[in-house]
C-alpha cells in the first residue's frame, strides 16, 4: 500500500514511465478500478483536481465520492486518526486537499488505504506530476530543459522546484526576496538535483532568471486561505509574465500556469490567451497523469 504526498512518494523510473503511460493512453477507458471507491476530502475550493479525479475514477470503471470536510464529522473534532480508521474500511483511495501537510502525513500514517495529496499549503505534487508530463511533451530530454518559475514561492512554486529537480531539469525560482520558496524546500529540490544532474538557481531580477528559459512558469499570488494584501501585490508586478517578459525568454519559449489565474495580476490576458500558452493543454494533462497514478496506487494490479 502505497501514498503520493509529496514528489517522490514514487521513485524517478516510476515518474518518468507513468508521465509516458499518461501520454500513450491519453483517454483510455478500462475497468482497472472496478468494484473500487475514492473518496475526495476537501476543505478547499477546486474545480481541475475535484472533477479530474473523480472523472478518472469513473473512467477507470471505479467511483468517487466528493467529501466535504465541513460536512464531515472532521470538521466537528472528530480525529483525523479515527476518519482514517473509519474511511479505510469503506473506501480504496482517499485525495485530500486541506491546509496542512502534516494532516495529511497524520491521515495516511493512521489510513490501510492509499492516500494522495491533492493540495496542501506545502505541496501540489499530483499538479508537478501534470506539469512535468506536459513538458515532456515539447521536450522529451528533460535533462536540457529550463524551466523558470516567477511570482509567489508558494506550493505549486515548491513542488515544481522539487519535481523538475528530480528528473534532471534545470529550474530557476524568481520571486521577491521575501516572498521566496521556502529554504527547507529550496535545500529539498539542491539535494534532489545534486541526485539527477539538475540544477536549481533562485534568481530576484525576473529578467535574468528568464533568460534562455523553455518553459516560463506562474501562479496566483493570493493562494487559497491567505489574505489579498496590497503590499504584497506591489512586489510582485515585476514578475508579472506579460508580452515584454517573454520577449526576454528563449524564442520557443512556452507559459505554463496551474490555474486558475488571474489575468492582468500575475499573467496578462494578452500571454495567457496567446499562442506561447498551454495551460489548457496542461490542466487537461491533470486527468491523463492522475489516471495512470490511481491505477498504480489503487489499480488491482497493485494486489
Ligand atoms: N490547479 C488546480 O489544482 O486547480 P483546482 O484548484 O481547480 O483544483
Ligand atoms: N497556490 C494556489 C494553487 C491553486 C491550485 C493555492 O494554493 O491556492
């Protein structure tokens, strides 16, 4: 019994042949979940990971079950030990999406079925997953390829940092001094890399982490449970990817956002609904990587 809370909850080899599983059976559907139930426990907002998630269950021929947290006893003290106890004997699979990495941790210590975080305040690695199978779809050496990410160091920021670290990428983090990816993550992704051959730089000045770039690479920068601060939106319009940024990018250079965005603040219209854009391309990438992570974590192969 396997979990995926964070990048390398699968080994290298298994990430790179399920992100070439998820490009070959791009819309299979198969019964490899048949008889089997996933439970979705959310305590926060989605649409890509709620619905390609319970959509994959159903293509793979099993179900999903959307679990408020509200709803739930959870939140009304009931421990997380005693819902993992108790889901665990009705369900097959858990995703959860909530604050805390370390609930999550806790939920699947105290679970005997796999757990699969989908978003903590840390961590998104089931969107690294998607991320990295669609930059594997312009690059297939993924050891060549640079990847810049600009804007907030939040999760999304922390788990690309880790995942293209992992596979031998090169990864440049831009972000305002004081709004950078945490040490404990940016010491996380040095350590992954000195591992693959990869490589990570944080570099303030947008301009220059750009530069040469293949793939440049945004979030929001309010992320979800935190306050819009002014303040904090000033620092940021310098990375702001927009026409004149990408300008200074490599010529094939490509924009990558997990969505959902907020046009005109963290990227313009004018780039997010250009031809340099696969963010669609990339949300839809969600439902073909995460299919081929159930089936290894839930499939009845796995028994
Ligand atoms: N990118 C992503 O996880 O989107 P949702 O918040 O809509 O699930
Ligand atoms: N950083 C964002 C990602 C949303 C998919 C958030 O946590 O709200």
């Amino acid at each position: 019994m396997r979990h995926y809370l964070k990048e390398t909850d699968l080994s290298k080899e298994e990430t790179l042949g399920l992100i070439a599983d998820a490009r070959a059976s791009r819309g299979e559907r198969s019964q490899v979940l048949a008889g089997r139930y996933l439970g979705l426990i959310f305590s926060k907002p989605s649409t890509r990971t709620r619905v390609s998630f319970t959509v994959g269950a159903y293509q793979l021929g099993g179900h999903a079950l959307f679990l408020n947290e509200a709803e739930l006893q959870l939140g009304r003290g009931e421990t997380i030990q005693d819902t993992a106890r108790v889901l665990s004997g009705y369900l097959d699979g858990v995703v959860i999406r909530t604050f805390s990495q370390r609930d999550v941790e806790e939920f699947a210590a105290a679970a005997t079925i796999p757990v699969i975080n989908g978003l903590t305040d840390d961590r998104h690695p089931c969107q690294a997953l998607a991320d990295i199978m669609t930059i594997s779809e312009y690059h297939e050496d993924l050891t060549k390829v640079k990847v810049v990410y600009l804007g907030d160091g939040n999760n999304v920021a922390v788990s690309l940092a880790c995942m293209c670290a992992y596979v031998g990428a090169h990864v440049v983090l831009s972000t305002p001094p004081e709004l950078t990816v945490p040490q404990w993550a940016i010491a996380e992704s040095r350590e992954l890399a000195a591992a693959s051959g990869g490589r990570v730089d944080v570099i303030t000045e947008p301009a220059e982490a750009v530069r040469e770039a293949d793939f440049l690479y945004t979030d929001v920068w309010f992320s979800m449970g935190q306050q819009s601060v002014p303040e904090k939106r000033e620092r940021l319009l310098p990375y702001r990817i927009d026409a004149p940024l990408l300008a200074q990018a490599g010529p094939d250079c490509r924009v990558m956002h997990c969505l959902p965005a907020h046009r005109g603040e963290e990227i313009s219209a004018e780039v997010m609904d250009g031809p340099r854009s696969i963010v669609f391309q990339q949300a839809e990438n969600r439902l073909h990587a995460q299919k081929e992570l159930l089936k290894r974590l839930m499939g009845s192969a796995q028994e």
